[in-house]
C-alpha cells in the first residue's frame, strides 16, 4: 500500500512537472515576441539565402512587432550558421534562412547535424530553378545533342560549380548517373568565376538560375539545355524540364530556401510565423521581386514542407553515396 501510495505521489509530481512547462511554454507563446527575433543566414551578405532573408525580414517584423535582424554567420559551407540555430534555444528568438544546400552539406561535410530531424521546418518562402546550360562553341543545341557530344569525347568535358560539396555539385553528380556522360567538376569559389570559363569554354556547362542565364541567352552567349524541374518554367516554356527528358529525381534538388527555428520551438510559435511567411510568398510585390531574383515563390505548410525535405535529403544522400561526392 505504501508503495502505491508513493508511486502515486511521484506520478502527481511528475504530472506536476510536466503540467508546469506545459504552462510556462503556453504562457511564453502568448507572450511571444517581446523582444527583437535574428534570422541567422549561413553565409556572408549578398548571396541567395540573404537576398530572400532580407525580402522577408521587413515582413516578419512588421507583422510580429518586433525588430527581425538578419544575422550573417558564413564559414564552413553554411554549417556554421546551421549549427548555432540547432544549439540556440527553441523559444522562436532565433530562426534560419536555410535552403537545400544544407542538405548537400550534410551528407558531404559531416558535422553530426541531420537538418530533417534537427530543426523545425516552418515554411518553404521559395523554390529555385536550377538550369544547365551550355556556351554557343559546343556543338549542341539541346540537351540530346549534349550528351551525344559529352559520351563521343569522355573525361573531356567540363562542368562548373561555386564549391565542392554543394547542391549544384550534387546535381551534376546525379546528372552523370542518369545520363552515363563523363564530365569533371570544376569547383570555383564564386559562379562569376563559372560563367567566365564557360564563355572562354574551359568548361562546357553550368547550373545557374534563369535570373543569370537570360540576358546570356539574348546576347547569344549561352543556350539553356534544360530545367531541373517536375514542369518547364512557366516564364520559359520553350525550356525543356528534366521530367520529361526522364532525367529522374533532378527535380529533389533545387535551389529553394525556407524558415526554421530549432527544435522543439513551440507549436503555436511555428504557426504564426509559417501564416506570416506563406502570406508574403503570395504578396505580389514580393513574387515579383522573387521572380526577377531567378526564383519561384512557394509558401507551404509545415507539413508540406518537411516531406519536402525529407525526400531532398534521401536523394541528395543516395547521389553523394553513388557518386562517391568527396570534400576534400
């Protein structure tokens, strides 16, 4: 009897326990936010993940009413910035501008972080075309005529990436294992640095954004083989996508970039800033600024968003796997 009597009580302390974070959680989300929030993006100002974090910022601070400043934390291939959000407190004061390469970065630069399972997924603010494309010396005017080109002259071709280990690297590893081609990753420290070689052609392909592509294309410069997508661009329907080519799984790795917070971050916080951040993917000020950034406005749900991940992640692991991705 007595030690019922004690298992009971320890039971009523626990439940205590558990009802008291339980109350100081509710109590902190309806409270939430009274002081400024940091978007954390894993690289320095004026790349991609900036460019949308900073279009979003101004929107989540004025719809939260509070100061949201965007935090720059470079180093590592974004694994930095990654890791301090993991180890930041789950209270929706710290969020992350994170994309696709995170996931690239993952499986290839190892850091003990599996960012499906590490974070929580608020909503995907953008997806990102990724095009090939090829300089106007190569003799091939689609994507059919390339790879023809590519198999006749093997270990002779070249393609650029702005750093090994990358979603973009991972994307023309996976290219070569569906197509069979035999083409050298050249890895440069900025893609300014790609499209100069490609127009010189010391290397014969790229995987750029149709932002960076267009006016290459007016001038006559470059020619766009393909979009690594499930549907042609609606602003470029003459572009074939990789679906219909049945390059299967390219669509899995884009250039999308999305919100996070850390783990265990509560409920009711995830939900107001995913409501705030689909609302800004659908502002039409906004989509036309994404647009002419080179990418595709989303808003997806919590949910929506973490089967995405979870399926990039299974195809980017599977290609760095096969392909046998190494950083050096």
């Amino acid at each position: 009897m007595g030690q019922h009597t004690m298992s009971r009580r320890r039971f009523l302390a626990a439940s205590g326990g558990v009802a008291a974070v339980a109350l100081t959680r509710s109590a902190s989300s309806q409270s939430y936010p009274n002081r400024p929030i940091r978007l954390v993006v894993g690289n320095s100002a004026g790349g991609s993940n900036d460019y949308v974090a900073r279009l979003l910022s101004p929107v989540l601070s004025e719809q939260l009413g509070q100061s949201v400043v965007v935090d720059n934390k470079p180093g590592a291939a974004g694994n930095i910035g990654l890791e301090h959000v993991v180890k930041s407190a789950p209270d929706g004061y710290t969020l992350y501008m994170g994309g696709s390469n995170m996931l690239a970065s993952a499986h290839t630069r190892p850091i003990g972080i599996n960012p499906v399972e590490d974070l929580e997924h608020i909503s995907m603010f953008n997806d990102g075309w990724m095009v090939y494309s090829t300089n106007t010396i190569v003799p091939a005017t689609n994507i059919t005529e390339f790879i023809a080109y590519a198999k006749k002259n093997p270990g002779k071709l070249n393609y650029g990436t702005p750093g090994a280990g990358g979603n973009i690297h991972v994307s023309g590893e996976l290219f070569k294992l569906r197509t069979g081609v035999d083409i050298t990753p050249i890895h440069y420290k900025a893609m300014g640095n790609v499209y100069a070689d490609l127009l010189s052609n010391q290397i014969q392909m790229s995987i750029q954004t149709f932002a960076t592509l267009e006016a290459q294309v007016k001038a006559g410069k470059q020619r766009a083989l393909f979009v690594a997508a499930k549907a042609r661009s609606p602003g470029h329907p003459d572009v074939p996508c990789s679906a219909e080519l049945g390059i299967k799984d390219l669509e899995y790795i884009t250039n999308w970039f999305g919100v996070h917070a850390p783990k265990g971050t509560p409920a009711p916080i995830l939900d107001r800033i995913n409501t705030i951040v689909v609302a800004a993917a659908r502002d039409p000020a906004i989509r036309e600024k994404l647009v002419s950034g080179g990418f595709v406005p989303a808003g997806t749900t919590r949910e929506e968003f973490k089967a995405r991940i979870a399926q990039d992640y299974k195809v980017i692991g599977e290609t760095v796997k096969a392909a046998n991705v190494k950083v050096e």
